[in-house]
C-alpha cells in the first residue's frame, strides 16, 4: 500500500499547510483556473503575432478573446462555489458565456469564409476556444446539464467551420483534438472542484472529530469524578456525623474517625488527580474490602461472595470495581433505613461475569434518575455488558451487572 492512501486526515492537513490548508487549497485551485485564462489571452496573442491579418482581424480577435477569458474567470469562481454548495447555479454566467463563445466562434467562421485567414488558422482558433470553453459549464450546471451544453456548442461551432469552408485534413484534425481535449478539459475542471470539496470536507471531519473527543473527554471526567466523589462524600458525612456524636459524648473515638475522615480526604485527593490523568482504575478487591469497612462502619451488615473474582481479566475486574462503588454509594444515599447488603460475584454460564449487588431500606425514589447508574452502563457498554436495577416492596433494590468473559487456557 502506498504511503499516500495511508495518510490520515491530520496528515493531509498538515501537508495542505496547516489548519488553513483547505483555504490555501481552494486559492491554489481559483489561482490555476486564473493561469488557465492567462494563457487563454496568451493563446490569443500569439495566434495573432503570428499571422499577417492587417487590423481588424487581430483587434476583433484580441477583443474576443480576452472577454471570453474574462467572462471564463468569473465563472469559474461562481460554479466552484456552487459546487462547493454556497452559492446558487450561475445560470446567467453560463449563459452570457456561452454567447461570447458562440459569437467568437461565428466570427472566426465569418474570417474564414471572407478569406481573411487559412483553414489551418480556423484550426487552432477553434479548438483553443472549445477547450478553454468545456470546463466552467460542466462544473456550475453539473455533469449532465453541463456536458449535453458543451456537446451542443463543440457541434455547432464544427458544423459552422465545415459550413464557413473548412475541409479536408484541417477539419479532421480539428473534429480530432476536439473530441479528445473537450472531454479532457470538462472531466479536469470536475477533478479539480471535487479535489477542493474533498479537501474542506476532510477537514470539517477533522473538526467534528475534535469535538466530539473534546464532548467524550467532559463526559469521561464527568463520570469518573462522581464515581470516585461519590462514595468517599458519602463517607465523609457518615464518619463526620459519627465523630460529632461521640464528641459530644465525650467519648474518644471521635478522634480516630475525625483521622479517617483526614485519611478519605487525602485518598479523594489521589484519587482526582488520577482521574485528570485519565488512567485511574477500580481494583475489584479493594472495592469489595473498602465497601464491607463502609457499610458495616454505617451499621449494615455486609456479605460478600467472591467467586470467580481472582480470574476475570483486569477489565473486567476494573468494571466491577465500579460497580460495587457506586452500588455501596447508592445504598449509603437512598437507602436510610437498610440494615443488610449483600454482594454476589458468580459466573452465569461459561463466559459471563454476574455481580449481584441487594439491600435493603431503599427510598421509594425512583432508581435510575441519577447519572451514576447511567456512567456505569456506559462503562459495561464498551465491554459488551449489562447493568439492570430492580426495587421490589418492602424496599429492597437490587443491581445485576453482567459483563461476557474469556478465560484463559
């Protein structure tokens, strides 16, 4: 594969010049078009320099030919717009060029038939005129619309030379080169609009990619700092109700929960700044460990069955590590009144993790509302896994995630 269709869209723009390549492509693109018409009027001139044609037959032709570059000019800028789809069809650029076109060829038909100038003259006179004419049509009425016009000029414009006089070798040279650089030079005029549309709508994408990773990365640290300031919030109010109770009391524990509280505050500090760094991850063990301490630390009894734990894959491990988090966060939140949690890790078939997380005490608030429940289907998506919550009466809810695995030969 050749290196240039392996080029990515930044290399592309980096190549074009930078973030303002595709502007400096479309200059590139409108400056060839103003050298083609250049050399139009440098055609022109030299057609005439090199013919003894008196006065008028060079004025005339001068004058033609450079409103027939002139009027090509601003055509082209219009159907590359309208190509481009920010501007309208040049309907009346078309037209006004397609009489300039028609009338220069009529008048080289009229000097031919007048005897001003030789049928080898006509030749060249002809086909400079059709091939500088077949492309701003094409590009600003389209492929189809363009091309049946500029089959209908080139025809008219050879039956009004065969008319005027012009046989033998010279008409078949000019019938020739006419059906040769007619289409050439209408399917190059479509090649260089499409190299320009391709090139903005490259980068366009390119913007739109940006953004969409900018949108992903607010939502990832939105999701993370709840899951990591969630349940360490939770925490910190509990032990802090509790040290404040004991405190006043009297009783000296106060001191050590006010230090695990410190010990919370700092480890919520670590943690955030993992979370900036983008590369924190939930440990499957610590989080099932530093759930029972919580829970039962809020006076609920916590059971925990571990299973299969020591097997998953880190990824998964790391998935379910948040789950018990936000689950743990859940029930210290919404569940006042629970007195009991329990957590089951278990495999569901051969290849599927199932962590089942159930309490009791739950509001009658409904679940889901929140954006936790919501990160966390969106971590178990890109592992092709589940999260489903249920509330049953008496206020016990229940959190089922499963997640699809590959065990190790």
């Amino acid at each position: 594969m050749s290196t240039m269709s392996t080029m990515s869209v930044e290399d592309w723009v980096e190549r074009l010049g930078g973030p303002d390549g595709p502007s400096r492509y479309r200059r590139y693109a409108v400056s060839s078009v103003g050298f083609m018409s250049v050399c139009e009027v440098g055609l022109w001139t030299i057609w005439v320099v090199r013919g003894d044609f008196g006065v008028l037959v060079p004025a005339t032709v001068i004058v033609l030919g450079t409103a027939h570059a002139g009027v090509q000019l601003l055509l082209w800028r219009s159907a590359l717009h309208h190509y481009l789809a920010v501007g309208p069809r040049p309907y009346l650029l078309v037209a006004v060029y397609t009489a300039v076109t028609a009338a220069t060829a009529a008048w080289g038909c009229v000097l031919l038939s007048s005897g001003r100038i030789e049928n080898g003259d006509l030749t060249a006179f002809m086909l400079w005129l059709l091939m500088f004419y077949a492309g701003p049509p094409v590009l600003g009425l389209g492929p189809r619309a363009g091309a049946a016009l500029v089959a209908v000029v080139s025809a008219a414009s050879l039956a009004g030379a065969a008319m005027a006089g012009l046989t033998g070798e010279p008409l078949v040279l000019l019938i020739g080169a006419t059906t040769v650089m007619v289409p050439f030079m209408a399917v190059a005029s479509l090649a260089s609009g499409w190299g320009v549309r391709l090139v903005e709508e490259m980068a366009a994408a390119r913007e739109t990619q940006a953004r969409l990773a900018v949108a992903e990365e607010r939502l990832r640290f939105g999701r993370d700092l709840h899951d990591v300031l969630g349940r360490n919030l939770a925490v910190v109010a509990l032990k802090s109700e509790l040290a404040a109770e004991l405190a006043r009391r009297g009783r000296p524990e106060a001191v050590d929960h006010m230090e695990e509280v410190q010990n919370i505050a700092r480890e919520s500090q670590r943690e955030i700044r993992s979370v900036v760094r983008g590369y924190r991850t939930a440990d499957l063990h610590t989080e099932l460990a530093g759930a029972r301490s919580v829970l039962e630390a809020a006076g609920i009894d916590c059971r925990i069955e571990y299973g299969p734990a020591d097997r998953l894959p880190a990824e998964v491990q790391s998935a379910l590590g948040w789950v018990v988090r936000e689950g743990t966060t859940n029930v210290l939140r919404h569940a006042p009144g629970a007195s009991r949690c329990t957590m089951s890790l278990r495999t569901a078939g051969p290849a599927t993790a199932l962590l089942m997380m159930e309490n009791d005490g739950a509001s009658a608030a409904e679940p889901g509302t929140g954006t936790g429940l919501a990160g966390l289907k969106e971590r178990l998506t890109a592992l092709n896994g589940t999260l489903a919550f249920e509330q049953h009466s008496g206020g016990v809810f229940r959190l089922t995630a499963r997640i699809p695995w590959e065990e190790a030969e």
